[in-house]
C-alpha cells in the first residue's frame, strides 16, 4: 500500500527548466509546492566543479548527465506496421537525467519564435491556398500569438542573461541584429559575444551572398549580470566545453545558475530527488486529478495529494505520463482521431562543411556554446514557398561549439577513421574546417506520433514509450533548398573546397547518429480539443487542474531551438495560473 503524504497546494512533476519556473514563480504566489524529480540532486559547486568537469570522456562519450536507458527508453520504429524496438545508446537525442534537466547540459541557444510560427496553418492557408498543404500533413496554429507571449520572451531572456544584439526594438529595425526577427520590448540583456574567426568569415559571406545574417542569441553572459530574481551570473570565458557539460563559470544559463539559489531557499518550497512519478491520481468522473503516485529513492510507492498538478518533464515523458495515467484520448492514426500521442515531430539537420585555405587558423577550441552568426531568411515564411512545393524552412548558423580532443576532431570525407591518414586527416582540417549548420522544421503527419509499446516495459513494469516517425517528402525537399542555398555562401568564403551533409530522400530516420534533442508534440497546445491536449495557457482539456509544459505543446517543429518558446509559454502559463485559475479553479478557455 502506498506511503500517502500531506495534501499541499501543488505538485511539479519534473525539476528543469519549466520545473523550475513554474514552482518559482506559484511559491511567490503562496503556493507551498513540493517538485518530485526522478534524478539526482545536480548543482554547479558538486556537478560542474573546474577541473573535474572538462571531461569529455566522461560527460560526452559516457553521458554522466543522460538517463539511464537501461531502465528506462523509449522504443522506435520507422512506420506503424514496423516492429518498434528499444533506443538502447544515446545517439539522435540526449534524454537529460537530475535536476536542472536537459537544461543542465544544454549550450544555450535562446531564440525566440518567428511570429508566424505560431499562427502556421492560418499563414499557409492565408498565402498559398488550402490545397498548398499535403494530404496527411496536420500543420496547425498553436491557439496562441506572438504577441501575448512577447513580454515573456522578455522576461526569460531576463532571467536566462541572454546575450544578443537586437534587430527589431519596438518596431524599428535596428542595425546589427536580426532584421526578421518579431519585435522585441526591449534589448537583450548582455552585449552579444565576441565572434571567433568562423563566424567572422561566415558573416562576410552570408552579406556578400544578399542573406542578413545576426549575431546569434546565445544563454552565455557576456558580462558579469543580476537577473530578476537577484541571480548573479558570470561571463562566459570561452573554454569550449558547454553542450553535454555543466558551466563552472556560471555563465551559462540554467536552472541551476538562475533559479535554484533563490527557489532552495524557501519555506514553501520542496524538492524531492530519485521520485519516479508513475500516475497522474484522478477522481471517480477524471475530470480532477488528486494527486501523484511516485516511487521514492527507497523503491516505495508514495502518494503525495495535491490541488494542482504541474506536468514539467521532458517532451516525450510528458506524453507517457498522460497516456499512463488517462488524461485526454490517445491518438488513433488509423482513424485520425485522438489527440494524446499526435504530432509529434522532430527537425531534419544538415551542413554545408567547408575547408579554409591553408594557414587558416581558425582556433576551433575557442568555444561559446551558442555564440556565433545566424540567419533566418530562409527560416519559417521569410521566404516564399510557391514556387519551391515544400513547406517549412531553417535556421542557418555556424556556431562555435569547440575543438574538443575526442568528438570534435574533423576530417574530410573520405578519410579513413584509423590510422595515420587519420591522424594526418585531423591536423589537416583541425584548423581550417568549419560547418555551416542547417537546422530545419519538420511538419506533424497522420502517421508520425506517440503511443504506449505493447511489447516492451520499463524498470517498474511501465510500458514504454513507442515512437513512429520518419522523413517524409516535405523535408527531403526543404533540406536539399537549404543546401543549395548554402553552397552560395560556402562560394563566397572562397575554400580550397567544401561538402555537402545533406540527407537524401529514401534515407529513414537513423538514431544512431547525433541530430537534435528537440523533439516536439504529442500534447499539443491549440484552440480545439478536438487536435490538441492542452489550451493557450497549457491546461488540459480534459483535466483542468493539470498543467503541462514543454515542447510536447508544439504542433509541429520549428527550425530554431525550442527552449526559448518552452520557456516563454511556462511563463505565460504560471501567470494566468497566478492572475486566473487560483482566483477560480475552472477551465480558463471553453472549449
């Protein structure tokens, strides 16, 4: 029988980014509120200590920060007559583990949104015709607009001490930052970082080329910065060391170094680390949950009531927790209907690597995590698509990450992967070989989506996760674009030669190689519960005292990084739970 606790006001499930935001900002509200994390306790002193943390054995290779997919992963098959069969190595996506999540080791690319995103089916129609959209693509608008979510856009670059130039102030073009961008109230908090020389030569290229290109918003303080909360942050030193890494200096943002200082410290306030929440709790009709039932660090059954459950996981464990616990129908992609599980989606990357003339020196181990040079006019509906046949588009940037010893150490194809032409192959390309990343959106599709495997179960007996996704003619199409368009900017860089990474149509959905840890959907926010899990404010529709967070909201995926649009929408959402639902506990938009 379950240990049961004393009823509070409200439960976190999960303790990264929206975890944390959500429990700060409802404990200021007066909400005693308890947030059960299934990891360990993760900090910057014990987890991100100098020199123990430039590992990259330990942390890249041996993912220290990742979850233990011996316990618990997620099954994957290419179509839905396919046998779906366990993600047992870390390779498409890099599951976070601890508190601070995936926002522990992130690099801290903090864009926005272009606002056309969010209304994408109402552009589409808008602009190219109903008939524009292929059959079996479920595009849709996300029921909420840019700008309602502008001022917390704001306020998490606020908090986050991103660095960036703007573009777009109030309206007005500004020189120097991004020119597409949707406006902005204000400029970004700390001075955009120094470019290294990569990103120097792209910039020069992209101009000569006619693109616009920007200093890219980068989570990684340029200057010593306070945030809101009273959170001193660092400036970043430029180790190299940021993605799949904690940051010693305390310049990249996480919750960890923006957050957590204040949060830990109040009375209201409780965290529970290696607590497995296993079931959302519901009353007799399942229309009001009660609670959560968790697994403790000792393997016992805990049930912890509450009056107010925050869903703040990562995507995918969002979407299992909802079907293992009942809320909302699960989606049926044979008949279409459904909504828990549907659109999930992805993004289709690719490069364009280009070799620098000899005696470049372009010092790859001068690292800023997310700073570097980026564009977006062939990004969302900057562009027009009418006459291309595809839908969706891309964020082009070369972003500095590192010249680490062991996973950033280049060769041109073609060169052995052993040996001394190996060898000879890296000091060759070490210095004067760059990427141009392409990072495209990819469209929801009828058959792409999350369910419950009949097959396989997890460490307690759960049943895992099954993903259903592939590439599909759409993306084929954008990415080969994005291609050649980038060939136009790797000419202008005047190489010695370049190469192009982009997938070729036929070719599925391969996990075994790094991509994005940017998976979308399955809980999707929107304005009818008939295609979507959650409302504007990420309540759901069936369970109004149930909130959930993060990119599972999308319904469909963008080009840029998603944590500053997972980030804005936890705010937007804590702010109507403070100013509307505690007032009157009721669904905040009628269905």
């Amino acid at each position: 029988m379950a240990i049961k606790k004393d009823k509070v006001d409200c439960v976190v499930i999960g303790f990264g980014w929206t975890g944390a935001i959500l429990a700060q900002e409802l404990t200021d509200a007066g909400l005693d509120v308890v947030a059960l994390e299934r990891g360990a306790m993760r900090d910057t002193p014990t987890d991100a200590e100098y020199p123990k943390v430039v590992d990259e054995l330990k942390y890249v290779v041996r993912g220290e920060l990742f979850q233990d997919l011996s316990r618990e992963t997620v099954t994957i098959r290419h179509g839905v007559d396919d046998l779906a069969v366990p993600y047992r190595q870390n390779g498409s996506f890099l599951l976070g583990n601890g508190v601070g999540g995936a926002g522990f080791h992130w690099n801290g690319m903090h864009y926005r949104v272009l606002p056309e995103e969010l209304q994408l089916r109402s552009r589409y129609v808008d602009r190219y015709g109903k008939k524009f959209i292929p059959e079996g693509m479920q595009v849709q608008d996300f029921g909420v607009t840019y700008d309602e979510l502008e001022p917390h856009f704001d306020f998490a670059e606020k908090v986050f001490g991103t660095s960036g130039t703007a573009g777009n102030l109030n309206g007005k073009i500004q020189p120097g930052g991004n020119p597409l961008e949707g406006h902005r109230s204000s400029e970004y908090p700390t001075p955009a970082l120094k470019n290294s020389l990569g990103a120097q030569l792209f910039e020069k290229a992209a101009r000569e080329a006619g693109f616009h290109p920007y200093p890219a918003p980068a989570a990684n303080t340029s200057e010593p910065y306070t945030n809101p909360y009273g959170v001193r942050l660092g400036p970043c030193n430029f180790c190299g060391f940021c993605e799949d890494f904690g940051c010693y200096m305390y310049s990249k943002a996480s919750p960890q170094t923006t957050i957590l200082p204040v949060l830990l410290k109040k009375p209201n306030f409780e965290l529970r680390t290696k607590a497995q929440v296993t079931r959302i709790l519901l009353d007799s009709d399942k229309k009001r949950a009660t609670g959560v039932l968790y697994i403790d660090a000792q393997g016992r059954e805990v049930e912890q009531p509450a009056d107010l459950v925050i869903v703040a996981a990562y995507q995918l464990h969002n979407v299992r927790l909802l079907l293992l616990s009942g809320i909302g129908t699960p989606y049926d992609p044979k008949t279409g209907k459904g909504v828990v599980g549907r659109n999930y989606a992805y993004q289709m990357n690719g490069a364009v690597n280009v070799m620098l003339p000899k005696g470049t020196l372009l010092n790859p181990f001068i690292g800023t995590g997310a700073g570097g040079v980026g564009l977006d006019d062939l990004n969302g509906d900057q562009f027009d698509h009418g006459p291309l046949g595809f839908l969706g588009g891309a964020s082009i940037r070369h972003i500095r990450y590192g010249g680490r010893p062991i996973k950033q150490t280049p060769t041109v194809p073609g060169t052995p992967a052993w040996g001394s032409k190996w060898k000879a192959g890296v000091v060759d390309a070490y210095q004067r070989y760059m990427t141009i990343g392409i990072s495209g959106s990819v469209m929801p599709y009828r058959d792409a989506y999350l369910d419950l495997d009949p097959t396989y179960r997890d460490a307690n007996g759960l049943p895992l996760m099954r993903m259903t996704f592939d590439w599909h003619d759409n993306e084929y199409a954008m990415l080969d674009y994005m291609g050649t368009r980038m060939e136009e900017v790797a000419k202008a860089m005047k190489p010695e030669a370049y190469y192009k990474a982009i997938r070729k149509k036929g070719q599925h959905y391969d996990t075994r190689v790094y991509q994005s840890t940017h998976t979308t959907g399955g809980a999707v926010m929107g304005s009818s519960p008939e295609t979507s899990v959650v409302n504007k404010y990420l309540q759901s529709w069936d369970v109004h005292n149930v909130f959930v967070m993060g990119a599972s909201a999308f319904p469909q995926n963008m080009g840029y990084n998603p944590t500053g649009l997972v980030a804005a929408l936890a705010y937007h959402s804590a702010k109507a739970i403070r100013e509307q639902y505690l007032k009157h506990p009721a669904p905040l938009v009628q269905a």
